[in-house]
C-alpha cells in the first residue's frame, strides 16, 4: 500500500477479487510466497505482482513453459527486488510469457466510468476501476476489450500460449459478477473441477486419504442451512450415516467421510 497508483485501490481487495471466485465454487485456494514450489499447481495467480525478482520471473517463465496456466494484473514486475523501476515496458522480464505490452496505462479517478466487455460476443459488459492497462498484444489474443470510457476498443485482457502453458494478462479490475464467469471459463478450460455445489456462505472442502474422501462442511451464515450435495456418507462429528441432505446450525460444522 506504500505507492497505490490509485486512492480507491486496496491490495487486499484485488486480491479477494479472484479469491471469491474460487471460493464461490469451493475451489481451494493455497496463498503462498513468492519463494514457494508452483510445480504442482495447475493454475497460478499473481495479483499486481508490482516488485518481481529475477528468479520469480524465471520461475514463473519455467511454469507457463512446462504446461501451467497463469493469470496476472495490472502493475506486475514495475520493480525488481532493488525498488528499482524496470527500464523495458511492462510487464517487463514477462513481456514474452504474455506475448503483450502495456501500450499506455491509466488511472481513473473515482467517479470516471470505464467498462470492458467479452469478445465472445457476449453482449454483457463490466464496470471496472483502479486501473486501465492498454495493451498491445504481440502473439496473445484479445479476450476482452474496452468498451466505454479512457479506451473504448482497446485490450483489456489477453491470453497467451507459451511452451505448453497458457498465460493470461488481466489489465483492469472488473467486477464481482464478470470475475466469477471468468474464473469459471479458465477453470473449465485448464480441468480445475469445483467443489460440490452449496448456498451462499457455505464452504465445502474436500481432502483424500486413500480410496475415502472427506467433505468439511462450514455454515457461515447466522441461519440454519441445507446442503442438497452433500447427502450420504458418515457424519463423523455425530457419527450418523447420512441419507438426506446434510443440516447445519447457524455457524454449523459437518465433516463427512464418503
């Protein structure tokens, strides 16, 4: 939060933008440090990565290449680890992983309207703020563009195949609503399969041992719930078998074995 580029942008909230859209379909989500092993994950996020050190982009690079899907923000790799500014346009050492640049950048102000809309012909459009990326693809395809407001029909957001991998350059903050279509689509499209259905503020985490599955069930609301997907197994707080839907008292906890 030191230099925010924005007064309406909190670092925390950007990233609970893509958090929720996971959440919501009982993704789960690990948050890790820069310095941590991405090998395994089949799809890696990295929020306004703003300082990005040499061996991260390198990292990273090895990740796209060997066949891992990345999605990054606006204000990556401005700084190395030095806090000095990166003289090359951004995203800089990631220029060639996203096939992109950033043609010009700015800053909304906080009533100024911007909104983005889908290529697929989707006539539904966002409203975005904090920040406008307009980029430049070089060997990525446009996924969606600017369709009111600082550059109306500039990219937005981009994809790009690199090695085996894909990465996909996000250059604004759209909305909630347009966040969980898009997660959904790329989740789709890379195999990361959601969780079991469940109402709002319900949480469903799922863990393996052997050939058993356990479902960890969490209530967040201050009202009894019923979870339709999850209905047999051994409920093993009560130690009953389930044969119709799972209930939940108000902030309730059900761990299933199934």
């Amino acid at each position: 939060q030191i230099q925010r580029s924005n007064q309406q942008f909190v670092y925390v909230d950007h990233v609970r933008l893509y958090y929720d859209a996971l959440h919501k379909r009982n993704i789960t989500v690990d948050v890790i440090c820069s310095d941590a092993d991405i090998s395994k994950y089949k799809l890696v996020i990295t929020p306004t990565m703003f300082v990005l050190k040499e061996e991260t982009a390198a990292k990273l690079r090895e990740y796209v290449k060997s066949g891992g899907a990345l999605i990054t923000t606006f204000r990556i790799g401005v700084k190395d680890q030095y806090s000095r500014i990166v003289d090359e346009p951004l995203p800089g050492k990631l220029r060639e992983i996203f096939g992109v640049k950033v043609e010009e950048y700015h800053s909304p102000w906080i009533e100024e309207v911007n909104r983005i809309k889908l290529k697929t012909g989707d006539p539904t459009e966002s409203a975005v703020k904090f920040w406008i990326d307009v980029l430049k693809p070089e060997t990525a395809e446009v996924i969606a563009e600017y369709s009111y407001g600082f550059a109306p029909g500039k990219p937005a957001i981009t994809r790009n195949s690199f090695g085996a991998g894909t990465a996909i350059y996000v250059g604004t903050a759209p909305d909630k609503d347009f966040m969980a279509g898009f997660i959904k689509d790329i989740c789709d499209k890379i195999g990361v399969k959601p969780g079991p259905d469940s109402a709002a503020q319900v949480e469903i985490a799922s863990r393996r041992k052997g050939d058993d599955e356990y479902l960890f069930v969490l209530n967040h609301n201050d009202y009894q719930v019923e979870v339709e997907s999850v209905r047999s197994g051994q409920e093993l707080l009560t130690g009953k078998a389930l044969s119709a839907p799972v209930k939940l008292e108000p902030f309730g906890v059900a761990i299933v074995k199934r």
